[in-house]
C-alpha cells in the first residue's frame, strides 16, 4: 500500500489527522528501504498524496489538519510543502481562489511560527540555486493565475500569493549560474507580471529588484537585440513627439562618468612626460602624478555639491530609486574592478565616502515633498540586486588582492571582502537594517575589528583621540607611518582621521601652535595615503586656506627656539607647494570668513627674480644669508638672522643663494669645501623645504648655459640624493628631473643616473627602480591626438559595458573650447553611425553639463549657441537618411542637457539653498535663446525638423514652456 491509496482511504473513511500520520509512519516503518525512493522523496509523495485530493474536495478543512499535522511533526518541511504546492498550483483543477488562499495560508503560518528565516524554511539550506529559481518561476506562475481568478470576499489570495513569492525572492542569492536564455525567460516573466497587474508596493519592489538583477546579468550577450529595440523604440517615440524615449535601466555609463569625476582619474607617466618634454611651459599644471578632482568643487571631499551631482542625475535619469541604486552601487563596483592599481583609493570612497554621500543624498530626496518613496527599502532592493551578483563583488576583491599582493609592505587582510565592510557602513549610518543586512551577508559581523580599535576600547578612549594622541605625539614623523597605514586599510576611520586633521588645522591656527600645525602637515606631504583619506572628506581647500593663513600671521621675532620653528614653518610650506600641485589647484587667491589669503609666494616655484628686480629688503636679507652660509669664517646661521627673516624673502632668496656661490666656486673665489658646507645646509630641516625653488633653478640654469656645468650637477645630485631631502620636494621636482635624465651628452661623469632614477621613481610611486622612466623618451603625441584617444576611449568603454571616465578639465586645457566641442562631435557622430544613441546621449550629458572650476570655460552656452548652428548648417546639406540620422541625434542630445541642466539647478538649490549657475548660464536663459535661433533660421529644414521635434514633445516643453510659447506649431 502507498502513501497516496492510504491518504486516499483514511481521508475518506473520515480517520483523523493524527491517526492519519501514525498510520503513514507505521507504513513507512514497514516498508524495505529500496522502496522508499529515497528519504527525499517521502516527504513530497506524503504532500502530493494528500494535495490530490483537492482536486475533489477544495478547500476540505480535513485536508488542511492532515498538512497541518504533517507539517508541525517535522515528516513534512515547510520548504517541501511549498515546492508540491506550487508545482501542483500549475493544474487547472487547483484554480479555485479559496484553495489556493487555504493552501498558501498553510504555507505562511507554519513558516512564520517556526521563527527560521526564508532560507531554512521556505527553501532549504543547501538548496542548489537552479532548484530555488525554479521554485521562483513556479511561485511566479501562481502569482499570474491569482491575478487571472475571480476576486473572493472571503478570501485575499492575490495578498497570501503575493506574500509567499516575497518570501521565495529572499532565497534567492545567486544568480550568476544563469544563462542568458534562462535570464530572458525569467526577464519576460516578470516584465509581464510588472506591467499588466496591480502588484502590491512590496511586491513590485521585489520584483524590480529581481528585474534589474536580470539586466545586470544580461549583459553584452543580449546588448544588442536590446539596443536595436531601444533605437527602434527611440525612433518611434520620436515621430510621436516624446523626444526623450525611454531610458536603458542597465547603463553605468552616466554613473560611472559622475564617480569617475568625483573620485579619481588615472593618466599613465609616460604621456605626462612627453607632454612635459615636448611644453616645458605646462611644468606646473602637468606632472607626475595621478590626475585627482576629488579635493575640487563638486568632487567627494565637498559633500553638498557633489551630493547635487547625485541628486541631479536622479531626477534626469527617470529611473525608479531601486534602479538608481542599483546603477549607481554597479558603476561603484566596477570602477573598483576596472581601477588599474587604484583599487585602495576606489575602496576607501566606497566604504568610506559613499554611505555618507548617500545618507546626505536620501536626506535631500526625501525633504522633496513632490517625491514620495521609501528610499531605504530601495536601497536594500538594490543591494539585493548586487548581492545576487557575487561576480560582481568577486572582481573588486579580486582587485584589492591583485594590489595587495604589487604592495606587500601594508601587510592588508585580503581575506576581508570590501562589499562586507560596505554594508556595516550603511548599518552604521542607518541606511540599511541590521537585519535586512545579514540577510544578503550572514557573516556581517563575523570579522574581528582592527586591533588598534581594541587597543583604543582597552584604554578607555574614543577611536579619534586614541588617532589623535598616536599620531600627534611628538616623534619621528616616520613612527606615523605606521598609523597612516593602519588608518588606510581601515577606511571605517577614514572620516574620524580626516576630521581630526581639520579640528588640529582648525585649532593650531586660532592658537599658532607651530609645531603641532608642522609636525600635521609633514605627515600630509610625505605619506600620500593622509592626503588621500582627507580629500575623500573635507574641502582641501579648507585646510590650504588655514595653512595659508598661518604662514601670513606667525611672527618667528618673539619665538624662543626660531630654528626649530622654522622647519615647522618649511613643513607648512611644503605642504602647501605639494597639495596644490598634486591636486591641479589654480594659484589664486583663497577667500574664507571674508579674508583673502595668496598662495602665490609660495607655489610660484619656478620664478627666479632677476637681480636688478630685487628689492632693497631682498638684497640685505640675500647678502646676510650668503654671509651666514657660505662665509669661512661664519658661525653657521643664528637665531637672529632667523628672527629677521620673512619667510617668502627666504624663499625667493634661496636658489641665487646656491647659484651665486656656485659660480664664485668656478672663478675660484670660493672654496669647493666651503660650496659643500652651505650647501649641507639645505639638506638639513632647516633649510631642506625652500628645495623645490633651489633645484629648479638650479636644472633651468644647467639648460640655459652653453658649455658643461658639472659643479650644477653635483650640487643637483648632492640635493637629490640627500636621505633628508623631503619625499614631496622629489615629487615636485619630478618633471624637471626627467629633462635633466634625458640630456646625457652634458651629463659629467660623476653623475650617477641610476642611483636618482630609483629615487626620483620611488618618490612618485613608479614600480621597478625606475626603468620604466628610462624607456620610450624619443617621440611623442601632439594634443590633438591625446585629446581624439580620450574620446575614443570613453566610448570604447561604454560600449564594453564599462565604467568610461573623460577628463574634461584636462581636455580643455589642451584644446580651445570650441575645437573641443568640434572634435567631441565628430566623434559622437561616429558612435551615433553604430547606433549607439543612447551611449551618445549620455556621454554628451556628461560632457556639456558637469560643472569645472571657476577658471575653466562652461561648454554648455559654447556648444548651443556656438556649435550647434554650424552643426544644423553642415545638417543642412546632407541627403535625407543622414540627415534624419543627424536631426535624431541633435535632439536627443539637446532635450538631454536642457533638462539635466534645470534638474542640477533644482538640485543645486535642494543641496544648498542657494541659486548658483555653475553652467555658465541658467537652463531658461540657455533655452530662451536657443527658442530664438531656431525661429530666426525659418529657411533651414534641420531647424524646423528640430523645433517640431522640441515644441511638440509634452516632456520637454513642461520643463520648458518657452518653446511651446514661442515655436507653437
């Protein structure tokens, strides 16, 4: 006798549940092993025998005690019960709404009195994840079937449904092992469901999850059938007066440009070197270091501007919070995938930066009552999305060990996943539940804390001033590296450390505390990674402002120990020399709390005064000191000289200090012993920061004369190769050290090339004991060129899926505006041939509506006003295909920036309260105008096609009435 004939006579025969159960035990017990199928095939027979019967007998209360008793005993999981009952769900003789209801009401109640989690009850543990997706599609199959039936009085079965299937999306944590074909399916399925039933909130939440989850998976393999719909869809929204169409949820090109913009962008040495070699004029704004816009306006470290950057492209995107989420964690994660030996910089923006950025963000979005949505649930859905994705997380931690392992000195745990430090991140700042968070990783709070946080918590201190008594203590700064390491594979403390460095600025100034100010921005200039950790926090601006504004004030007349103050001072100094520089700062003037500070004293490091422009002060203080160091007879430099000594005199005084006794050295009016002996001086503390403007000159004297110096040389060598000589003054030297390498016919002998090679390539972070900066030192690339492969790489990028990255600022220092625009455009014509309007759209955004310094020139009203009617004249003569093709592209690209232009205005006045055009004009001014141009240019067929097109889409004109009003027709 089997299971189904005893379940068939005892129902029948009117025996109860538990008797029911005691005989299917007794049955079991009796029954040979081998019959038995397996032990995991007594349970779902033990279901199916008894939903069976519901065939003949719907909605039997008899039948509900015989599962409940089964279930309750532990013979029946829950898991199983769920899996027969949405399998046998798909029979037509089930589809009765009270059924159903009563079976999946069976179903909840004994999930939620076991007190398990989904993954345990629902579906079991070691479930493979093709068997749970399976369970999803069926679980999917009855949602359809619930919406199909008859609504009951008595019975909620789309809610009971609703609720199972957001119980079985829970379980679902992987889908990586999905095809593309099985991913389509799945994407029909629940597109279907999404778009023609009226699912509860929760339940649409999950399912857009899910549903960009298969985007994500999707990927490459289907780009194409999906770009060829979205072209076909755009091109007949078009026609109907929608210019905008609809907008790809799978694209991290517009995300991956913004946080390219706002963390970090990478050029490789070699070009920067040409560049130098080639324009020696561009020294200063061109040099050996990774290219940051991150300490700028609008980049991470200024939190309200770059907030209105994230606030902005939400609004234009269109996409639901759980798309923008999902996007916008995607872009995060592949920049870090994709960040070529930056990888620890992309994790400390990420797990240090983003939750606070996003916390700001969801506090803007949320003050704007027109946008009612449930931000923290949809930041949990795109979580979800991610997490379902573990190839995603995979190839960032693949990043960090592949940088870990370059750079073994930081001893890093590779073992910790960056994505689980990012989620106790978001806990920390209540983005995310501590619950929900477990759910996508169990082992949250597995990991032991940094040992420094336990060495703080036994000491009874808070983390910032255990941070702040370790780090200020006084000692050699080069015990601080140490702690600067430790700091930077921690990036949880990275805002701690950043805050205690404005607070110690902050308060050093107010009380001129010289050497806790130096003995902090030593610590800055030498160990990159400080000012690495700070940028991503606060305005660098800020502290260049107080350091600035110290170096003005302090007085050295009434300081006891001058010497000892003035190596702090020289700490400031170079501290201000190196941020500027590394950060591409304009030497101007600062303005905070209505003072004005100058900078230009100090990072003016390539101006020599000519002797008769020196004035009178300049001349008694150079004479004192030349006295004092390259006397025999003097007594080395006292207090005094000290004392009476500003400090920008010093600074202009010290290369003809140098170079003076160099040349009395070659005409035999100084002895070589006493050149060496002052020149010692400027290896020491005391001297060794006015370095950048002596070694300058110094390599500018070498080029300008005719015939061998070697006396230059080994006074350059000697500076060099000096253990004092601070890390930041060979940084800043860099460029001039590469000229002076390439020029080896006047290279004497006792010039020792390799030893300053390793140096100078140590200094700036080049691996490989500098070879790599003697290779490839013939030819170059002329602007033009550079700037045509920086366009081709962001769109080779974006059509490889990845997150592109474009140096706008860079670019326009290299090309006039217009010739930028011109050579952006030819190449956006050429993606647009491909059909990659959508990549053209976004990338042109992009371009025509980030805000750059105040020094660089807006493009928007350039591009509109300047190049788009030269654009609609060359459009003018084309044959009708091309263009269509031309007027298609000139729309989309102009209803793009017109409204990304007003959403960054309306985000700009959200983050800020303030109205600020940082685009050079206001989106109404720029539209106005544009409204006018076109309505003169009544001969031309693009500009009607284009007026048309503008005027009779309601998007566009409910943004912008001017063209309603003023085009009509």
């Amino acid at each position: 006798m089997y299971l189904a004939d005893l379940t068939r006579n005892s129902f029948q025969s009117g025996i109860s549940a538990t008797k029911w159960l005691a005989l299917c035990k007794l049955l079991l017990s009796k029954m040979p092993a081998i019959s038995l199928e397996g032990s995991g095939k007594v349970a779902t027979n033990l279901s199916n025998s008894v939903l069976v019967l519901y065939r003949s007998y719907p909605g039997d209360p008899g039948l509900q005690d015989y599962l409940k008793a089964a279930i309750q005993d532990g013979i029946l999981p829950v898991s199983t019960f769920v899996a027969t009952l949405l399998q046998a769900a798909r029979s037509s003789e089930l589809h009765i709404p009270a059924t159903l209801d009563t079976l999946c009401r069976i179903a909840l109640d004994a999930h939620y009195s076991s007190g398990q989690p989904p993954i345990g009850s629902v579906v079991p543990f070691s479930e493979p994840s093709n068997v749970t997706l399976g369970t999803v599609q069926d679980g999917l199959a009855l949602l359809r079937t619930a919406y199909s039936l008859p609504i009951s009085h008595f019975h909620q079965l789309t809610a009971s449904v609703s609720e199972l299937v957001i119980l079985l999306f829970s379980c679902v944590s992987d889908l990586s092992q999905l095809s593309t074909a099985q991913a389509m399916v799945y994407f029909e399925d629940v597109n279907y469901l999404l778009t023609n039933y009226r699912l509860t909130a929760d339940l649409r939440q999950v399912l857009d999850t899910f549903l960009v989850s298969l985007t994500l998976l999707i990927g490459d393999d289907a780009k194409s059938a999906r770009d060829a719909q979205l072209s076909h869809t755009i091109q007949f929204s078009l026609n109907k007066g929608d210019i905008l169409g609809p907008s790809s949820d799978t694209d991290i090109i517009s995300l991956g440009l913004l946080l390219n913009h706002l963390v970090t962008k990478l050029f490789s040495l070699l070009p920067l070197f040409l560049t130098y070699l080639f324009f020696p004029s561009l020294s200063f704004s061109l040099f050996f270091f990774k290219v940051t816009y991150r300490a700028h306006n609008f980049g991470a470290g200024d939190i309200t501007n770059s907030v209105a950057l994230l606030v902005s492209s939400f609004r234009w995107s269109s996409w639901t919070p759980t798309v923008y989420y999902t996007q916008l964690l995607l872009s995060a994660f592949t920049c870090l995938s994709q960040s070529g030996g930056n990888s620890r910089l992309w994790k400390a923006f990420i797990v240090g930066r983003l939750p606070v950025l996003l916390a700001k963000f969801a506090e803007v979005v949320t003050a704007d009552k027109a946008t009612n949505t449930d931000l923290n649930g949809a930041l949990h859905a795109g979580l979800t999305a991610i997490f379902r994705r573990p190839d995603i997380i995979i190839q960032g931690d693949h990043a960090l060990s592949r940088d870990a392992n370059l750079d073994p000195s930081l001893d890093e745990d590779i073992s910790r996943s960056f994505s689980r430090e990012f989620l106790q991140q978001l806990v920390k700042h209540n983005l995310v539940v501590q619950q929900l968070a477990v759910q996508l990783d169990p082992m949250l709070f597995s990991d032991s804390p940094p040992k420094w946080h336990v060495e703080a918590n036994d000491v009874g201190l808070e983390l910032a001033a255990y941070l702040e008594a370790k780090l200020m203590q006084e000692s050699n700064v080069g015990d601080a590296k140490v702690w600067i390491d430790r700091i930077w594979r921690d990036p949880g403390s990275h805002a701690i450390f950043a805050n205690l460095v404005l607070k110690r600025f902050t308060s050093s100034v107010t009380l001129m505390e010289v050497d806790s100010l130096g003995h902090l921005c030593k610590i800055l200039h030498t160990y990159e990674h400080g000012l690495d950790i700070v940028a991503l926090h606060e305005r660098i601006k800020d502290l260049l402002f107080l350091a600035l504004q110290f170096l003005e004030d302090y007085d050295c007349e009434t300081v006891g120990d001058p010497q000892t103050a003035f190596s702090h001072l020289g700490d400031v100094v170079l501290f201000v020399q190196y941020t500027f520089t590394r950060f591409k700062f304009e030497n101007k003037e600062i303005t905070k709390n209505g003072r004005t500070v100058s900078p230009g004293y100090i990072v003016d490091t390539d101006v020599v005064v000519h002797p008769l422009a020196r004035s009178p002060e300049d001349m008694a203080s150079l004479n004192a000191w030349f006295k004092a160091l390259f006397d025999s007879n003097s007594e080395g430099i006292e207090d005094n000289i000290l004392r009476s000594t500003k400090l920008r005199i010093l600074l202009r005084i010290a290369p003809p200090l140098i170079t003076n006794a160099i040349q009395m050295t070659a005409v035999h009016k100084m002895e070589r012993d006493v050149l060496t002996n002052g020149v010692s001086y400027f290896t020491g503390p005391l001297l060794n920061w006015t370095l950048v403007n002596v070694i300058k000159s110094l390599i500018k004297e070498i080029q300008s004369r005719q015939f061998a110096a070697p006396s230059h040389y080994d006074t350059v060598q000697t500076l060099i190769l000096s253990p004092s000589c601070p890390r930041s003054v060979l940084a800043l030297c860099s460029p001039k050290f590469m000229i002076l390498l390439a020029d080896k016919k006047r290279q004497p002998n006792s010039f020792n090339v390799s030893a300053i090679r390793k140096t100078v390539a140590d200094a700036i972070g080049v691996k490989g004991n500098g070879d790599s900066l003697a290779t490839n030192m013939s030819g170059g690339q002329i602007w033009h060129q550079q700037v045509h492969q920086a366009f081709q790489r962001v769109f080779g990028l974006a059509r490889s899926q990845k997150a592109p990255y474009l140096d706008i600022q860079r670019c326009l220092k290299t090309l006039p505006p217009i010739k930028f625009l011109q050579l952006f455009w030819s190449e956006v014509l050429v993606a647009a041939s491909q059909g990659e309007l959508e990549a053209c759209r976004r990338i042109s955004t992009f371009v025509l509506t980030t805000p750059q310094d105040s020094n660089m020139p807006p493009v928007l009203p350039i591009f509109l006003h300047i190049i788009l009617p030269s654009l609609i004249v060359e459009a003018d003569k084309q044959p009708p295909p091309e263009q269509t093709m031309s007027v298609d592209l000139m729309v989309a690209i102009i209803s793009s920036v017109l409204n990304a232009a007003i959403h960054l205005e309306w985000a700009m006045k959200s983050a800020l309260g303030e109205d600020r055009l940082v685009l050079g004009q206001s989106s109404t001014g720029a539209s106005r105008r544009l409204a006018l141009d076109l309505r003169r240019n009544r001969k031309s067929n693009v500009s009607n096609m284009i007026m048309q097109r503008l005027s009779s889409s309601q998007s566009f004109v409910a943004n912008f009435p001017v063209f309603k009003s003023e085009l009509g027709t």
